[in-house]
C-alpha cells in the first residue's frame, strides 16, 4: 500500500510528499492539520499481499519495536518521536521532520569524492549518536548504518550542514552472553562480518559499519563487502594525487578491521581520532559559500520538550533567578495584528507574515490575504478538488492568528519568571505552547523555569527547542550546562558545539567544553580547549577558571610543579578568586611547601569564610605544620558549618 498526495490520515495527517522507501516502509512528508504550519514525517508498514502470515507478523513485530525504540531516544541527532498509529491498518507512526538531503542523495548529485573536511565533521556528528546509544542500558546497536541512514540538514549553525541518523528499523539491544544475532539482517556492503554470523553484533559493528560509510564517502567509490585495506590503497598513492590525508586513511583501515578487537573499541575514541585528523584536513575542503542557502528547506517545525525527570538537581541562587529574568525579557518580540505567520498552500509550512515566497518550496504567498486578516476583512477561501476527488487547498495564503489566551499565557509566564513564581510561569507557558503560540520567547522562558526548579533535563529540552525557533549562543549554553549538570556530557558537547558555531569568538563556551573533557577523561582535548579559552578571553579579563582548570589536568598527570604554576599566575591575576587559593594550597601541600599552602588556605578562608571544604583543608594543613590548637578551632567551625563533614570530623578525631 501507498499514499497518494492529498491524503488524509486519522482526520489529521495530510499526505505531502513521498520521502523515500525501504525495505518495509515508506516514508512520507506530512502537514498537520491540527497544528497548522508544522510538518511531520510519517512512516508506513509497507503491505505485501504475498507474504505469509508469518512473514507480516514478522515485519509488524520490527516495525512496532522501532516504535517502541523511538520512544525512549532523546538526542538532538535523531528524529523526536510524535505520535503512534500501529495498532490501526494502516499501521503507521509520525516523528520529527529533518529537511535536507541524504548522504546517498549527495554521493549520486556528487558522482565522485566527497571533501574530507566535511565528512569528518559530519562523522563525529554520528559518532556523538553512536556514543549516546551504545550508553543505553542494554547498549542499542544500529546494525544498518550507511549514506542512505545519514541526512545532512541545513544549519545556520555549521556551513558543512549536521548530520542527523535516521531508520532504526533493524536496531537491536545488545544481548550480553550471546554468541550470535537471531536476525543477520542489514545493508551487505556496509554490513561487519559479525553480521554474517561471525559472532554477536556490539558496539564495534556499528563502528564498522561507520568506517565502511565513510570510505565510500571519501572515495566515491561503493566498497566492495569484507575488504581489508593497505596503505595507499583508498587515498591513493603517487604520482596520484591523495584524496585525503594520511591520518584519515589510518582511520579507516583500523575502523574497518575484520577483527572488532583490533577496531577502535567505543565511538568516543572513534571521534577523539576523527577531531584529531581534522587538523589535516585541507582548509579548501570545508563547506563551499552558499551552502546554506543552497539548502532552503526550513528547520523542522517545533515540538514541546519531552519531560523527563532530573538526577541531580540544584537550588538555584538569587543572582542566577534575576539572570533568568532579564534573560526572559530581553527576548520580548512584538506581534502586529496578531498574525503569526502564513502557510504555505503547497507544503503547509508557517511562514512569517510579510513573506512573498514560502520558505521551504519557493511557492507564491499572497500578501494581500494577510493584510485583510490584519485590517479584519477576511474573505472564505474556495477548495477545488482533484481528479480522485481529495479536498485541495486553492493557492491563497491562510493565515494563522495567535489565541488572544495563548498570548495571555505567554505574557503570565514571563511575568510570573520575573516575579520568582517559576511553578506558575511553567504552567502558563507549557499552555502557551499547548495553544500554538510555540515561540523562541516561551520556550526560553520554559527553559528558564524549569531550570530554577531544578527540572534540568525539561529545561535542556526548552533551551535546545528554543534554539532551533531563533539561534541564540546564550541558549545553547544554557542547554549545555544544563545537560553537564544531568551528567548527560555527549549532549551538553552537541549543544556547546552548535554554540560555538554561532559564537565563535565565545570564550565560556570553549572553558565548558575543557571541563567536559576532563570529566570525560579526555585530557588533551581537554587542555585544548582551555587554552583556546584563555586565548579568546579580553586581554584585561583575568580567566582563573580556565586557569583552575589546566592546573587540575596538570594535577591528574602527576606534574604539580606546572599546576602551581598556573594557579600562582591565576591568584596573581584576581587576589579575590577563593576557588584559586583553594587550589593552589592544596597543589603547594602535595609539593610539600607547607608554609606556602597554609598561608594560600587561609587566603581561601578569608575569602570564603563560610565554606566548610576550605575551613577543613586549612585545618589539615595547620595540622601537618605542628598548629594543633588552631587546626582543632578551624576545624570545629568546619564542622559546625556542616556536622556531616566526615573529613573534618576523621581530622579533629586524630589531633
């Protein structure tokens, strides 16, 4: 079974075009009529009437646990999950929209080569959804990854585009202590030899499958199944010209190992390569002018944030609240008249007011329809219908007017953010966006709320749909930090990254990024990226942070001569920084300069008197140099500041 364009499903779908077909089931673009101005993508359980039963049963199992997969994934590079329709005929379910092209589309308008620069910027893309997925408990196996899975979509964000993963139709969890898969299904070119019954498929084969798509990409060249690659073989040896760096083709070679032992063991370090043969890519492969625009599509209509719940939340401070609040309201925007927007009557995407030419398909948009909806005179606009009889829109431009309710909504939300009433603001901006006014404004005003109640997840969401709606560095910030504080670190890099592609010149996103390295154990990356930090940084602002940083990378190498050394430079540069003093005594009291950690303690205490980690490390130290009576004071008002410090209690036990 097919859908004709014009089509309409379960009196809300309506069919606009076909988006592609697999092995059991098509894809289709669809306008929501409930909703109008969004577009969603809709998939459909191909039925074939000469399978037998067992084979359609087979297929409506897959098809249901792709369902059941999409559900439970929240990844910026993947498409979000909308609604379920499988326990109907047709059995079908709606997800994100993503415009653009895929990466098969790409290699057949190329018909050769793709730039090195562009492949390895969209790999690490994919490698930040393969680490995510392998993170599930059990790990979630892709087992079909290929050019046809990778879609680029336009980004003002990167010139190059992002790579988003879609299709997970063949996905599984991984089985621990199984020797085999049950269903050896995929693509064969692309597929590992443990998909041919060489062992289960794990982590390792998707990174297989990766480096196979790749050499594909950066070849132009379909690969031949099972190869083992040499030397010179895929870039090409002299008097050829090379077709990419040395560094990418060892890439590949031990990506694409018939042995998973001698792959590279996890996505991260798959990336962490891939970030670091970037360096030799050439400068003239990146993402020619125009790219951008040569990729009209609009960016995917907005979805409210999916709610999950937070596992480390935080009290937020008085400061961080006035800094939500005017964060809220330097985003106010007027309206005129209450328009909203013009759909298009081609695709049914929401346009602004004043357009001429619907941004997604370049159809004709007719002012005069939202002049009259602003001066009231509105006229009904006529249907014709096609051959086969389906309604079809004439091509006039309706107009969709905010409900003066959900505006009021709005503006409560703002203002109750402001006033500190973030439960109420909540409330009235997730009715808001259940009313249509789905703007950049509310859902940074969600985002802000959700994150005074320590709702960090929700929050992260709203700040990322936000984004989407109006591009904003601050934004992605604030989603990243968000996602850090869950200790959700691939997500808070995917923000942070698209933050830095819009703020390039931003200091704090680069400190941020060097601290998620860290916590990821990724020392040189993360010193990378913190000297950037301190590079970037005015030449009259200190950047102790970044400092503090580098001085506990230098710590965890064991080289506190170096660790010293950047905190005495950072305590020189701002005396009142108490986190830097702190640092710094306890880097002096591991090169056992006593005298010198106990006087940068007690700089700390000064400067953070009511700090119960800084009273008991000072009274350590006063300890370790014979002060035993002021090691006892300092370490009961240690205590009284926090009786669980059992650190401080050990302590004061022993003098």
């Amino acid at each position: 079974m097919s859908l004709a364009v014009g089509a309409i499903l379960n009196r809300r779908f309506r069919v606009l075009r076909s988006l592609g077909e697999g092995g059991m089931g098509s894809v289709y673009e669809v306008a929501d009529l409930a909703q109008p101005g969004r577009v969603w993508a809709l998939k459909l359980l191909l039925d074939d009437p000469s399978a037998s039963a067992e084979d359609s049963a087979w297929a409506r199992d897959r098809f249901k646990a792709e369902v059941a997969l999409l559900k439970q994934l929240h990844h910026p590079r993947i498409p979000a999950f909308e609604a379920d329709f499988t326990h109907q005929t047709p059995c079908y379910f709606v997800m994100e929209y993503i415009p653009g092209e895929t990466l098969e589309q790409r290699l057949d308008r190329v018909k050769g080569p793709l730039p090195e620069y562009e492949v390895l910027q969209w790999m690490i893309d994919i490698c930040d959804v393969l680490a995510y997925l392998h993170d599930q408990k059990p790990p979630i196996i892709i087992r079909d990854l290929k050019p046809g899975n990778i879609i680029i979509s336009p980004s003002i964000n990167s010139p190059a585009g992002e790579a988003r993963l879609i299709d997970f139709g063949i996905a599984r969890t991984y089985k621990a202590g199984k020797a085999t898969n049950t269903d050896n299904v995929g693509t064969a070119v692309y597929a590992s030899p443990e998909h041919h019954g060489r062992g289960q498929t794990d982590a390792r084969s998707d990174i297989y499958s990766l480096g196979v798509t790749m050499v594909h990409l950066l070849t132009g060249k379909e690969p031949v199944p099972m190869s083992i690659y040499t030397p010179g073989e895929l870039r090409g040896r002299p008097p050829r010209k090379p077709l990419f760096s040395e560094a990418t083709e060892r890439i590949l070679i031990k990506a694409t190992s018939l042995d998973p032992n001698k792959r590279y063991q996890s996505a991260r370090e798959l990336r962490d390569a891939l970030r670091a043969s970037m360096k030799h890519a050439p400068a003239s492969a990146f993402a020619p002018a125009g790219f951008a625009a040569a990729m009209a599509p609009a960016a995917p209509a907005p979805r409210a944030p999916v709610p999950t719940r937070p596992v480390f939340p935080s009290r937020p401070s008085a400061n961080a609240a006035n800094a939500a609040a005017a964060s809220a309201a330097s985003f106010a925007a007027p309206t005129v008249g209450g328009v909203v927007g013009s759909v298009c009557p081609r695709c049914g995407f929401l346009n602004r007011p004043t357009a001429r030419f619907c941004a997604r398909d370049g159809a004709p948009l007719t002012v005069g329809a939202a002049i009259a909806q602003q001066t009231g005179h509105v006229k009904p606009q006529p249907q014709r219908t096609q051959p086969h009889g389906t309604p079809h829109a004439a091509p006039t431009t309706q107009i969709i007017t905010a409900t003066s309710g959900a505006q009021v909504h709005a503006r409560r939300a703002s203002e109750s953010l402001s006033s500190a009433r973030y439960v109420v603001a909540i409330k009235d901006a997730e009715t808001a966006i259940a009313q249509g006014h789905a703007t950049a404004e509310v859902y940074l005003t969600l985002g802000l709320a959700y994150h005074q109640v320590g709702r960090f997840a929700e929050a992260a969401n709203a700040f990322e749909q936000s984004a989407r709606l109006r591009p904003s560095a601050e934004t992605l910030i604030k989603a990243g930090q968000d996602w850090r504080t869950l200790g959700q670190l691939d997500q808070a890099q995917v923000a942070l990254t698209r933050a830095r592609q819009l703020a390039p010149r931003d200091p704090e996103i680069p400190y941020l990024l060097g601290v998620i390295c860290f916590e990821q154990g990724s020392l040189a990356q993360a010193e990378g990226e913190l000297r950037e930090a301190l590079t970037l940084r005015p030449a009259d602002q200190p950047f102790t942070q970044a400092q503090v940083a580098l001085a506990r990378i230098a710590a965890a190498r064991n080289d506190w001569p170096s660790a010293v050394d950047l905190l005495q430079r950072a305590t020189q540069a701002d005396p009142h920084d108490g986190a830097a003093q702190l640092e710094l005594g306890r880097a002096l009291l591991a090169t056992q300069r006593l005298p010198d950690a106990v006087r940068a303690f007690e700089q700390a205490a000064k400067l953070a008197p009511d700090s119960a980690e800084t009273l008991t490390a000072l009274g350590a130290a006063y300890n370790s140099v014979g002060k035993r009576k002021q090691a006892r004071e300092t370490l009961r008002r240690a205590l009284a500041l926090d009786p669980h410090a059992s650190e401080a209690q050990a302590l004061l036990q022993g003098i």
